[in-house]
C-alpha cells in the first residue's frame, strides 16, 4: 500500500481447490471489504490465518502485504496489498 488511505487489495494467483477453499476465498473478501483503511497490513494477517489455517496454509505479511501459500506449494495461492 502506498499511503495509509488506501484500501487493502486482494489478488488471487491460483483458482480454489474445492468448494471450502471457495468459500475461504469468499470469506476473505468480505473481510477486505468490510476493513477501514490500514497503514499496516499486520493487523490484518491474524483474521486471514483464522481463514486458512495452518498446517494446510501459510501466511506471512509485512506492514504493506500478506502473502497466502498452500502447505507445500511454491506457487503463491494470494496476494494482499
């Protein structure tokens, strides 16, 4: 995010696996939708690992991402920015 007013964003990289996934993916951007503008993504990262828990999932950020891993995928499954 490049200033403190910008909403955070959700970029899907991979389609979800099955209908679960799917609704994880629905539950997550609700929750982006209904978040007030962040200066810090941090904040943001314990409500998405709630959604895709580990161990199926890893989730990582940084003040201004959070990124969203399938266990034992190298390709990333999300982007939030």
């Amino acid at each position: 995010m490049s200033t403190s007013l910008d909403m955070p964003q959700l970029v899907v990289h991979e389609p979800a696996r099955d209908e679960t996934e799917a609704t994880q993916f629905t539950r997550l951007t609700q929750l982006i939708e209904g978040v007030a503008p962040l200066p810090d993504l941090r904040d943001l990262a314990p409500a998405v690992r709630e959604l895709f828990p580990s161990p199926d999932y890893l989730v990582g950020c940084g003040g201004a991402h959070i990124w969203l891993h399938r266990q034992g995928e190298a390709q990333r499954l999300a982007f939030i920015c």
